[in-house]
C-alpha cells in the first residue's frame, strides 16, 4: 500500500524536461526548437502543441522568465500535472454540465408547453453553451500562462 502511493504521488508530480536552441524571443514568450526523440515525444503531454510532432525537431511556443536570447541553449520544463488537470476540468465540467441540462430540462418539463424531450434537449444545449463560456474565459484568462512550458535554465549563451 506504502508503495503504490509512493507511485501515484510521483506519477502526479511527473514533470518533462527537454533541451532546445531559442529560434526566436517576443515579449515574454520563445520558440524553443526541441529535437524529438520517438520515446519522450510520445509520452509527452504537450506533443500536439509542438509545431513537429512527426518530424525529427519540434518547434514549442515557452515561457521566458530568464529572458532568453536567439540561439541560446536552453533547458525547458513541460509540467505533465497541470495539462492533465486542465483535461479533466475540461471535459468533466462539460460532461457535468450535459448531465445537469438535460435534468434540468427534463424537471421543467411540465411547466412548459414543450415535450420532456424537446426541454431536456434544449437544457442540454443552454447548459453546454454556458458551459462552454465559462470554460473558455477560465483558460483565456486563468491558466493561459500556466499551460506553457517554461525555460528554467540558459545552458549556453549565443
């Protein structure tokens, strides 16, 4: 039992770290160009944010808090934890908000002149919508910074 927490207390702190040359620096952002090797690219969580997830060097969009220049070397820390938490407020905020409409709709049906199918269809779609809303201004303005990788160390200046 002691190890099998051990396990998932690590798995749940499991953070990726890659080295790459900064292409290009704006504001407080860099594209770090990473070489993807077939293993850690496949385990890695923000594979679909690289601009070459099926060539041999990928493009990412991190984090500059070292101010980095073009050219330098750069170590980057890709947090597994925080995109696998922003994938399940995600998803089981929309699945919870499903579930909610379509109940809710289907409780209200007989105060309205509609079927419980008609009501429960269109608590589903103004559930979803609000949902959606909401989600999108969470992520736009919450977590937007928190979901890039981040330059944690300069290996070799330029």
């Amino acid at each position: 039992m002691k190890n099998a927490l051990l396990a998932l207390l690590v798995a749940w702190k499991r953070i990726m770290k890659d080295k790459g040359r900064v292409v290009s620096t704006k504001d407080d952002l860099a594209q770090v160009e990473v070489v993807c090797f077939t293993d850690s690219c496949q385990k890695c969580s923000a594979r679909n944010l690289c601009a070459g997830n099926n060539q041999s060097k990928g493009l990412l969009t991190v984090k500059n808090p070292l101010n980095a220049c073009s050219g330098d070397e750069v170590e980057i820390e890709i947090p597994d934890t925080k995109y696998n938490v922003a994938l399940i407020l995600l998803f089981g905020s929309l699945l919870a908000a499903s579930l909610l409409g379509m109940g809710t709709g289907y409780v209200l049906s007989p105060l309205l002149p509609l079927s419980s199918q008609e009501t429960s269809f269109f608590g589903l779609l103004l559930f979803l919508i609000t949902a959606g809303i909401l989600l999108w201004r969470h992520f736009h303005k919450k977590n937007k910074a928190h979901l890039y990788p981040v330059i944690i160390d300069i290996i070799k200046r330029n």
